[in-house]
C-alpha cells in the first residue's frame, strides 16, 4: 500500500448496520469515504452528518463521480445485485455486506459481472478476522490440534422477536432461513476459513416461535470436502451468543466473547489442562476495508472474495432444501452452473 493514496469509497445504504460498521471501518487509514446514497434522502442525510461525507443525489451520481473508486453496499440482501452490476459497470470496485445475495443466480451474476468489468468484489464475511478465529487457524497451521474430530458453532440473539412486518427481515422472499442467511452464514464462511469447502449438508428448522414468515431455528450438519463433521446452531429468539469450538485428538479450541481457551491432556488420560491463549485485539471491520483496499490496489484476490461468498451462500441454501425435503443436500446441487465460477 505504500505510495497510495487511500481508496475513497462511496457507500450505498445507509441504514443502522451501513452506519454501524462504517463507524469501525473507517478507522483504517487506507479508505476514505466520499459521499454516501439512500433511496431514503433522510437516511443518507444522517449518516452524512454523522460519520462525514457528502450526500449524492442519486445512484448515478455518486457512480458518476471520478473520485469514488469503489463502492460498499449495505442495502436488503435482496438488492445487492443491481447496484454492484451498476457500479462494475461504471469502473467501479464492489464491497457488499455478507451474504453476497439472497439467491445463487444473483451471486453468481455480481460475480461475472465484477469479473468482466475487471474490478474487485469483495463480500464482508467479518467473523473471520475476529482474532479468536485467527488464532485458530494458527492453531491449526501449526498443527497444535492434531488431526481433527469435529467443530461446532452457534451465533443466535433475540433479534427476531422484535421484527415487524415493515421490516425485509419478516418477509421469508427477503430473508429465507431468518437466522441461518443472517447469522450462520458468518460461520460458514469462518468454517470454510478454517476448514476448507464443505461437501454436503443436513438441516433441520422450526417456525414457531415469533410471527414472521420466517424460520426461527436452524440446526445444520456440515460435512467438509476433508471428510470432516461440524455442527452449526443458530436461533433468532435467545440472548446473543456467538462460539466455536475445534476438537482434535491433541487438543480442543474453545472460543467465546473474544476470549480463546485451549485445551490438552498432558499427561494421563482423562486429565486435562486448559489455558486461556492471547487474542490479538482486531476491529474486524476496518480488517475488511483494510484488505478491500490491498486488492484493488494489487489487482489481486481478496480473502473472501465472490468465491467465498457463493460458497458460503451455497451452504445456508443447501441448509434450506434439507429441511425443507428432509435429505441431504450437497453445495454442487445447489451451485448448479455457478460452480464453474469456483
């Protein structure tokens, strides 16, 4: 990055979580925002005042402006796609907030798009660069783990229970899977980060416990193309959690709440020593802008670029067929022609 200027960046929705992480993200020195875009005027207005940029009038002219380079999007899921095909078409480098969108068709066809364009698409899977999740992955590099057993993970709150039906996140078309396209689909991506592809998936769900049109509680069984099992949990009704957990033969990886515990057996069998291993202190948001950044400026792929975004989609998407036909579902299956986009 020496010798760059920062990539000036204009953002597209500013809703609660477009504010939420630009107020992280620009704390990284390579990007700069230079104006903002809402269909809400209002909505663009207050971000504008309070995380400083300018207002454009319109889509076309905030991709109009010769000094954005780069666009991020925060609106619905459902409305990733036109405005990356827009700004990919304008010259533009695209960052979208995860998942890259609700359905494979319109993922794969940001991804041909930004492809064609030459530009960078970049999907804002966040939870790996938290530094717990970092951690392990050098855990495993260095192979401290042994080979492995199994993992599971869990990220639940209780933002469902306070849905309305003015809100996308109620309607079933613009959010399929509640929690499982909103919240797991973090941890598939953390999952493949750490494991690699997954292979084929089981899932079970319920729809009982708010009253949107959406599922409330996804169980999904991973199996990875290594042949290994994970479990992944998540609800939109209780307390916030968010773990992960690595079983291997030489150790188990235990991570919550930014704190990582490591766990052996060091001497007899069936006694154990755990210690609590530094994490390093990661703002996860200005980590993304920060790589976002690195790409462009290399001409290079980013960490979780359109690949990682289908992938990751692919599973949330093979979750919701199992349980909805009580089988299992491989991500081939549900990639269909986009696999040749891997």
């Amino acid at each position: 990055m020496t010798g760059h200027h920062p990539l000036r960046v204009g953002v597209i929705g500013t809703g609660g979580w477009g504010t939420s992480f630009w107020h992280n993200a620009k704390q990284a020195p390579e990007v700069e925002m230079g104006a903002c875009w809402d269909p809400r005027p209002e909505a663009a207005q207050r971000f504008a005042e309070k995380l400083g940029c300018d207002v454009a009038p319109s889509l076309d002219a905030l991709l109009g402006r010769s000094d954005i380079e780069a666009v991020t999007i925060f609106s619905p899921n459902s409305h990733h796609r036109a405005p990356a095909e827009q700004a990919a078409a304008a010259g533009k480098h695209v960052f979208t907030d995860k998942p890259i969108a609700n359905t494979i068709e319109d993922g794969a066809a940001m991804v041909r798009a930004c492809r064609s364009a030459g530009v960078t698409l970049m999907v804002g899977h966040s939870t790996r660069y938290h530094g717990a999740y970092r951690t392990i992955k050098s855990l495993l590099d260095e192979s401290r783990l042994g080979t492995l057993a199994m993992a599971e993970g869990n990220i639940s709150h209780s933002g469902g229970s306070r849905l309305g039906k003015d809100e996308w996140r109620w309607h079933r078309d613009e959010a399929p899977g509640g929690p499982l396209m909103q919240l797991s689909v973090h941890m598939f991506d953390t999952m493949h980060y750490l494991f690699g592809p997954t292979r084929r998936v089981t899932a079970l769900s319920t729809s009982s416990l708010i009253a949107s049109e959406i599922e409330d509680v996804f169980l999904a069984l991973l199996q990875f193309e290594s042949g290994l099992l994970a479990y992944v949990g998540t609800n939109y009704v209780a307390p916030p959690i968010s773990y992960l957990r690595v079983y291997g033969i030489a150790g188990n990886a235990y991570a919550e709440g930014g704190k990582l515990t490591l766990t052996t057996t060091p001497d007899e069998p069936w006694t154990t020593a755990s210690e609590e291993l530094p994490v390093p202190d990661i703002n996860p948001h200005a980590a993304e802008m920060t790589e976002f950044a690195r790409a462009v400026r290399a001409g290079a792929e980013p960490e979780t670029g359109g690949r990682e975004g289908l992938l990751a989609l692919a599973v949330a998407w093979a979750a919701i067929v199992s349980a909805e036909q009580g089988r299992a579902v491989t991500v081939e299956e549900v990639l269909g022609e986009a696999t040749s986009l891997l």
